[in-house]
C-alpha cells in the first residue's frame, strides 16, 4: 500500500496545514501510520478505497479498524474504527460506508457484534453519516470532556444484522464515480 498517498488524504481531511508546517505533519503522519501497519496482525486492518483513473489505480480513501487492547484510559474501546477519510473529490458517493461496512464485516470476524468510534462533534457530515448507519453516542470519562472535542458512537449489531453483514463479500463496492470503479480492498 502507498502510505505517502494514504498520508495525503489523512491530512487533507483532518488538518489544515500552513505550507511551513505540512512536511513535519507529513512525516508524523506517516510515521503513526507505520507503526499501526497490520503487519500479518489478526487484530488489526487497514482498509483502503481505490478507483482507476486514467488507467491507473488511485487512492481516495483509507480507515483502520482495531482489536487490540487500549492501554490507557485515552484510548477508545475496541473494535474501534479510526481515521476514515476520503479525498475531497470523491466524497458523498458512499465510499466512506462502504468503508465503515468492511470494518463492521471485520468486527463480526472478530467475534464481536459492535464496533465504536469517534467523530469530532463539529463534524456535521460525518455525525449525519454515522446516525444513517445507527451508530449511537455513548458516555465516556475522557472523550466529549474538557478540551476533548470528540464524541465516542457505537453500533451494535442485532441477530438479522449480523446475518446480513455476515453475507456480504469481502470487499464491498461502492458508488461509481463517473467512469472509474471504486472498490475496498
């Protein structure tokens, strides 16, 4: 996988760097990035969304999805999903869910029928996206509290649910952006 193009999204979606600032955020994202890479781990996935354009394979999206222990009470439960974010031209054409559902199919892999995340609570788009596909606010002692701008959503998983989850291919497509496929693998 290309992190540098993963990197890229990364920061157009969360920050807003000043050009003096970007190469260090570049670095730092890219070096998070590579010490959460999945290496043959079975508690960990990274997911990415890619389309051809120009007869070529790009990027345009990325989420990670996490079982491992939390260490620390800053640390979400788990299985938390993490990072989802996909490049600006290609946003509302559902490759965002299609890439929470591939973490949902691999939370129930994990034997677990929820899966939590954290969404900033000035993301308005983000937070109508996330209700869509019923995940629900929970309480928590450190994120939403203090200067912490984040709120903790679960969803839980019922019977017919997991069946249907369940049922779904590994990869699960997306909308088609105009003449270009757009697949998670």
């Amino acid at each position: 996988m290309e992190l540098g193009h993963v990197v890229e999204i990364v920061l157009e979606a969360f920050y807003n760097p000043s050009a003096l600032i970007r190469p260090y955020l570049f670095l730092s994202e890219l070096s998070r990035l590579q010490g959460n890479f999945p290496y043959d781990d079975k508690v960990h996935a990274f997911y990415v969304a890619c389309c051809m354009e120009d007869k070529e394979e790009k990027i345009i999206g990325f989420v990670d999805v996490d079982k491992r222990d939390g260490k620390k009470i800053s640390d979400a439960p788990r299985p938390y999903l993490s990072d989802l974010a996909v490049h600006s031209e290609y946003r509302r054409m559902g490759v965002a869910k299609a890439l929470v559902r591939n973490c949902e199919l691999e939370s129930l892999r994990w034997g677990k029928d929820y899966l939590f995340l954290r969404v900033d609570k000035g993301n308005n788009a983000g937070l109508k996206m996330y209700e869509g596909l019923k995940y629900e606010k929970q309480e928590h002692p450190y994120f939403g509290v203090g200067k912490d701008t984040t709120i903790l959503l679960k969803r839980e998983f019922d019977h017919e649910e997991k069946d249907n989850i369940a049922k779904r291919k590994d990869r699960v497509e997306a909308a088609e952006p105009e003449e270009s496929y757009t697949y998670v693998i």
